[in-house]
C-alpha cells in the first residue's frame, strides 16, 4: 500500500471527471512570480497555502495558511518551506484555490476482502470521526461496478435529496472508476463541497492509497509515493524504487542511518529474518533491502551499489532460503558486478562480507563468490547447509 499526496491525488481525480481546487505544487518561492503570470486564477482568487507532505494535523501545525492574496502566499511559503517537523523538512507547498461553500460533505472507497465499500455522509471535515456511526455503505463485489440506482439510495441514506443526491451518486461513480482502475485500496474525499458559485462538487482534500507494485500497469503514474517513514525518500532509495517500477521480479531499498550491518536479502521473508536476527543479537543494521521473483541481474547490481555505498558500515549479509526459481547464478552475477563496481570506487574498505544461499545454479553462483577473495575481497560463502543464523551469529562475533 502506497500514499500519494495531495497534488498527484488531485491529478487523478482530474483525470477521472471529478473536480478539484486549481492548484499547484512549488519548492521555491521564486516561482511564484512566473506561475501568477501564467495562472490567471491565482490573481481571481482567494488562495490557500499547505504544506505538501505525509503529514498529519497540518493545520495544528501551522502549516496551513488560508484567505490568501498572491503576497500572502509567497510570505506562507517562505514561512513553510524549509520548517522541520518530527524531522521531516518541508520541501513542498500545494498552493490552491479556496472554494467559497457552506456545507462539507463526506465520500469514500474503501478495498473489503470481497470488494469496496463506498462510504457517504452529509457532514465532513472533523465531525466525520466524531459521527463515524452515521457514516452510510454500499458494497460493490469484486468485479462488478456501481449502478446509479445504488448510489442515489446511498446518497439519500445519508441525508441528500434531490438534484444534490444526483450530483452525490455522480461524484461516487466517478470515484469509485478511479478506484478501480487505478489500483485503489483507499481512497478518500474529505471535505467534499458545493460551490456556491457553480453549484458544483469539489474535492477539496483526498487520502489515496494505491497498490504501489501496480505501477508496471500504469505507464502514466508519473508522480513518486509519500515515504511512509516520517521523512523524504532518499536518492538511492528513488533510484531504486524507479528500477523496482519497470523490472520483473522486485528490488527494494530503504535506508537506515547508523547501523553496521547492510542487509542484501533475497526475498522480503529473508529481509525480515536478518533484521530480526542481527538486532536480537545487539547489532545495528543500516538498511532493509530484498531481491525477489527473479529479477534481471543488472538490477540486482543497481541495488547492490546503493548498499555498498551505505555510510559507516562492517559487514554485508547477502542471503536467503533456497530459491525455487529466482537464478542463483544470475542474481549473484548482478551482486559480483556491483561488488567490483563499489570497490573500483573505493567502497568496502574495512567491509566483510557475508554469503549464503541456495537454489538454482546455486553451485555456479557461490563458486564465482568465492573467486572475490583472490580479488582482494574480504568475503565468506556458505551453501544452503549452513543455517541462517549461523551466519548472523559469525558476522556479529557472537
């Protein structure tokens, strides 16, 4: 499950018939100039400035400016960017218009186990939490898509009438396409408003939690997920992500500043089991980080450079159970490279390495590891009779 901000949600919404604020996203308040120029609502339009982050209670933290003239924007975004907040530093400001309503409204889809559950209620913003149980439901099964006639009986459950229950049941049907054909697991709208001017619905606000491994379906999902670490993704960890998006199988990466041990695992079940490991036995580790589902070597070598320049790390583990089908020969070949690629560059001096696998063309694979130490590498290898933790317990001298 993947986050999308605020700005790449709105984009969505766009693209599947739903209106919202116009808006901008902006890192530099020297745009502003050239953007109010260019965008004639910015200089028709009272605005709103919020910081463009995964963060919750924004406007407790003072990181929402309302009823705003182009000079108040640029003074709320020079007061914004740069504010660091549980060690996340604001990099993003959403600049957008205020819509001029009376009533919030609420709008939902949500992923069941058999289906989605579309949510509705006549009442937004913070009283949805207070008023949780009068928030009304339609199920959609799997496969199957939403029908006028449900949507306007939900719409008039939940206290719409009329045309206003109509527009309710549109904006619903128009949602829950985004939802499905985007890959949705939540997606939320809340508030939801009628403009006064137009007579119109508009998002103003969205919580989108899509299937980030669906990307390889979307060639157009050109926006980068909200971290869901309290703080931006790194570089190296963009890099990968962007490989992981585009390659069979998967590659992924996050880093953890200060540990010793770097973690190149095969599968997420392996990820996990080392981290556990070395940190039940008082170690540190510096990333989490997994192959899987066989992917193509160069990608496992991309990977495999980003843990290699890892700061202030001991020991590299790489290893995994016995596969059933990821190529041990392949994938360890994308290892080696990034290997002879890291040391080139200077990297791994005062690093050992750790190895143990098994699987396919599991003996090429480890007897071309074993070659490293006559290049000067300081490196184990073991086969799939070694346990697990044993290699654990030796990295850490335990």
């Amino acid at each position: 499950m993947a986050k999308l901000l605020e700005g790449p949600a709105m984009g969505l919404f766009q693209k599947w018939g739903m209106r919202t604020p116009h808006h901008l996203v902006i890192s530099d308040v020297g745009q502003l100039e050239t953007l109010a120029a260019a965008n004639a609502w910015m200089k028709e339009c009272k605005m709103v400035v919020k910081a463009h982050e995964a963060l919750g209670g924004r406007f407790k933290l003072g990181l929402v400016k309302l009823e705003l003239d182009i000079e108040g924007v640029k003074k709320a975004t020079k007061e914004i960017l740069g504010r660091v907040v549980d060690g996340m530093k604001i990099s993003q400001v959403i600049v957008a218009e205020m819509v001029e309503h009376e009533e919030e409204y609420y709008l939902a889809v949500k992923s069941t186990r058999d289906g989605a559950e579309i949510l509705m209620a006549k009442f937004g913003g913070i009283e949805v939490e207070a008023n949780w149980d009068k928030v009304v439901r339609t199920f959609i099964t799997i496969g199957e898509k939403s029908t006028n006639k449900q949507l306007i009986d939900c719409a008039e459950k939940a206290g719409f009438s009329g045309p206003l229950a109509e527009k309710m049941a549109a904006f619903a049907h128009s949602l829950f396409d985004c939802y499905d054909n985007e890959d949705g697991q939540y997606v939320e709208i809340n508030p939801l408003v009628l403009e006064k001017k137009s007579g119109e619905l508009v998002a103003l606000d969205a919580v989108t939690l899509l299937d980030g491994d669906a990307r390889f379906r979307h060639p157009d999902w050109n926006f980068t997920f909200a971290s869901e670490f309290g703080r931006a993704y790194t570089d190296a960890e963009k890099q990968i992500m962007e490989i992981d998006s585009r390659v069979k199988g998967s590659v992924k990466l996050i880093e953890i500043p200060g540990g010793e041990v770097a973690l190149l695992p095969a599968g997420g079940g392996a990820s996990v089991f080392y981290s556990d490991a070395v940190v039940n036995l008082g170690g540190t580790i510096a990333n989490y980080s997994e192959y899987s589902g066989d992917p193509p070597g160069w990608a496992v070598q991309a990977l495999t450079e980003k843990v290699c320049a890892l700061q202030g790390i001991k020991h590299i583990i790489v290893g995994g159970a016995i596969a059933n089908f990821t190529d041990v020969k392949v994938t360890f070949q994308g290892i080696i490279a990034g290997f002879h690629k890291a040391k080139s560059e200077g990297k791994l001096k005062g690093v050992k390495i750790w190895v143990r696998r098994g699987g396919p063309n599991e003996a090429i694979g480890l007897a071309a590891m074993r070659e490293l130490e006559s290049e000067g590498f300081d490196i184990e290898v073991f086969d799939r009779y070694t346990p697990l933790t044993d290699i654990v317990n030796m990295a850490l001298g335990k």
